[in-house]
C-alpha cells in the first residue's frame, strides 16, 4: 500500500510534543509494513515554540520513511507574522470559515505538490497528521484515493474548553470564534473517508457534527524502551510535571498547581520540591522559580531520568483535550500519579471493577489528600506503579496504536 502522510510540524525527533511524537510513531509503524511518503515543512523562525531544524534531524526522519518531502513553512506564519497578516487571516476565518492556526501554516507550493501526485494516482491513501492539515486535502480526492483526519484534539472542543476554565488568551476573540470553529469542524471533517481521534469524548463530540462519518477512537501510546519502568521506589516528598513548557494548557496546568496547591502541601511536608521539566519554558513559568522548591529545568536530555528520580508525577490539566502523553509516560516509568479528569481523559484508572492506577483531584484541597496519602503510604505508591506500568503495557503501546492504525488505512473507501 502506497501512503501519503502529511504534517505540517516536523515530527522530529518524537520528543517535542504530543503532536511530533504520535506523528512519528504512527508513521514509523506504517513504515515497516507500507511504502509511505512524508510530506512536512520546517519548522519556525525564532517564535515562541519555534525551531530550527538541523540537517542531522532531517537524516534521523529521512530513515524512517521511503520518501521524505519538504516544504519551508511561510515566511508570516505564526508568532513572525505581523498584525496585518494576523487581521487578514482572522477576516478570513470569519468569511470563509477556515481558523488562522490553519491558514498560518499553509503552503501553496505544498499545495501543488499534493494536487499533481493524488492526480496523477500514485498513493492508496493519504492521510493528515492532525486536524491543520485537512486544508490540503481537497472534496473530489475521496474519489480517487482513501482519505483519512487523524484528529489530535477537537478545535472546538479545545475552545469551549479554555472558555468555560477561564484560561482563554483572548476571551472576546474565542467568544467569536467559537461558533465558526463549530461550523468550520463539521464541515472539514465531510472530506474524509475515514476519521480518528484519541478519546472517546471526542468521538462524541465529533459524531455529534457528523453522525454518518466512519470514526476510529486510536489512543496514543508509549515507546517502552524509551520509558523503563523503575527499578526502586526513592520515597521522599519530589513532585514533577512534564510536558512543552510554551503550551497553554500545561501553563496553566503549572500555574495553578503552584500557587493554589503546593504551598499546602508544604506546609504539612516542608521539604517538598516541585520539578517542572519541559522545554520552551514561557515566562510565566520561569517566574514560578521564585517560590520556594519549585525548578524549572526546560529541555532535558532524558525526561525519565527525571521521573525516575520523583516521589509523585501531578498532571493538574484543567484545560486540553484528548489522552495525555505525559500521563502514560509517568505511568509507563512506573511513577504514581495525581491528576484531574482532564488530565485522565481516556484512562480507565478507578471505579467498580478497575484496579487502581491513578489518584484523581480537581480541586486544590483533593490535591493535597492525594499527595499526602501517597507521601504517607509506600504500599499505596507500589500499588499505583504496578497498575499504571500494567495498563500501559497492555493497552498503550505504539505498536498497538499502529496495528489499528493500519486497519483504518486498509479499510475500504
């Protein structure tokens, strides 16, 4: 099978998000099986989150795929573009309906590209490596080749998320985009022959918009080798977060658990340290070094060094959709965690019949009985670190994520 892969970020290396890593590992799958062609862009020009990428990274996913295929991304996309180019796209979403985190990315020459190979018949299925790249994806290629969205997180959903949390950027802006998102996601998603999604909450969400659509729930997954379970349980009172330090929804993750929990917890376990481990730290974070026991370390060379090393890994997500990556990590490590419904989305972690495999908390006072009780308790912490490693190893893997992965491509038109 001939597969066409597109994905505006670079998913290389598989460290820097959730979108990079569930890119890579999806293709890498497909790869050993298929004869699949990349086609991405580089990524950034010195923006907040933005990056440079290296000739060595470009060899590493070179390796990974039959075809790799490059595109520079526009020169006044993102955080480079000036107000008139961001007015304009913001005009435009509200005209024709296509949001700017789309229009931001959007390569004519890319464009182009995809028009001449799909006509020319070369592929059996293309697929877009999260929702922005359904705008390359044009209604008539459904009658020449399979096409699949691999939706990361709603858009909409996301929205209506950061409205209702109060964590929104720009409230007025969102309160307008709102609907349009709404529309805008009901009407892409009709281009498909076959859509995904990580959570069964999404599936709702997007089944609701489209209720003939053929929709995949694909959970993401965990590379084993990369996170081992640990070897000793260290004790003490070490809580870690980790994650993209620029991204919204883990600052204000950090931001709230930092300022409405751990000083809490501190005072009933003084030698409590908080490490925040992610690269791209934004300002708001850097600023949390100044309270007590809180680091802020950005880009580390090995994240699991760093888990393996703490007491409890807290997920307090109030915001974001979709099964968190930096949830089955921690547990892949064989570390207990505490985290909110967000940050559990998709786990089966408690209730009738579940093994316990996670300790959940949305409010500042149910962090701290959770996080005590686990401090307190070793047995509690061993039970958590069995369950979670277990879950993981038979639920969410990447090979897992793949082979059904695989079904869907295989499925007919």
């Amino acid at each position: 099978m001939n597969i066409l892969m597109l994905s505006s970020t670079f998913p290389y290396p598989p460290t820097r998000g959730g979108t990079q890593v569930r890119t890579f590992n999806l293709l890498k799958y497909l790869s050993q099986r298929h004869t699949v062609t990349l086609v991405t862009q580089r990524d950034g020009y010195g923006g907040l989150g933005d990056r440079n990428v290296t000739d060595a990274e470009i060899a590493g996913l070179q390796d990974c795929v039959d075809r790799l295929v490059i595109f520079e991304r526009p020169l006044d996309s993102g955080t480079s573009a000036g107000i008139f180019q961001k007015m304009q796209r913001f005009s435009s979403f509200l005209q024709q309906g296509t949001p700017p985190s789309v229009l931001n990315r959007y390569s004519s020459e890319m464009q182009e590209w995809i028009d001449n190979v799909v006509q020319a018949g070369k592929y059996d299925v293309i697929t877009c490596e999260h929702s922005v790249n359904e705008i390359y994806v044009r209604p008539h290629f459904q009658q020449q080749l399979k096409t699949i969205v691999n939706i990361h997180s709603s858009v909409y959903g996301t929205c209506r998320n950061q409205l209702a949390t109060g964590i929104s950027e720009n409230t007025l802006r969102d309160k307008i985009s709102l609907p349009l998102l709404r529309r805008y996601e009901q009407s892409y998603c009709s281009k498909f022959s076959a859509i995904v999604v990580t959570t069964q909450e999404d599936k709702n969400q997007i089944q609701e918009f489209n209720p003939n659509s053929e929709i995949t729930v694909i959970p993401n997954g965990v590379d084993l080798v990369s996170f081992p379970n640990r070897t000793a349980d260290l004790g003490g009172h070490r809580l870690i977060f980790i994650g993209a330090m620029d991204n919204l929804a883990n600052i204000d993750a950090v931001c709230f658990f930092s300022k409405q929990v751990l000083p809490a917890i501190q005072k009933s376990y003084p030698d409590t340290t908080f490490e925040i481990v992610g690269s791209h730290p934004a300002p708001e974070v850097l600023a949390l070094k100044q309270q007590p026991g809180i680091t802020v370390t950005g880009r580390v060379p090995s994240m699991v060094e760093y888990l393996h090393k703490s007491t409890v890994c807290v997920v307090p997500m109030r915001t974001g959709f979709g099964i968190k990556n930096k949830t089955l990590e921690a547990m892949a490590a064989g570390v207990p965690i505490v985290a909110s419904d967000r940050g559990l989305e998709g786990l089966a972690v408690d209730g009738a019949g579940i093994p316990l495999r996670a300790l959940r908390a949305n409010e500042p006072a149910e962090y701290v009985i959770a996080i005590s009780q686990l401090f307190d308790h070793p047995e509690l912490r061993d039970k958590l670190s069995r369950n979670g490693r277990q879950l993981v190893e038979t639920e969410f893997t990447w090979d897992i994520a793949g082979q059904h992965y695989e079904q869907v491509c295989l499925g007919s038109r």
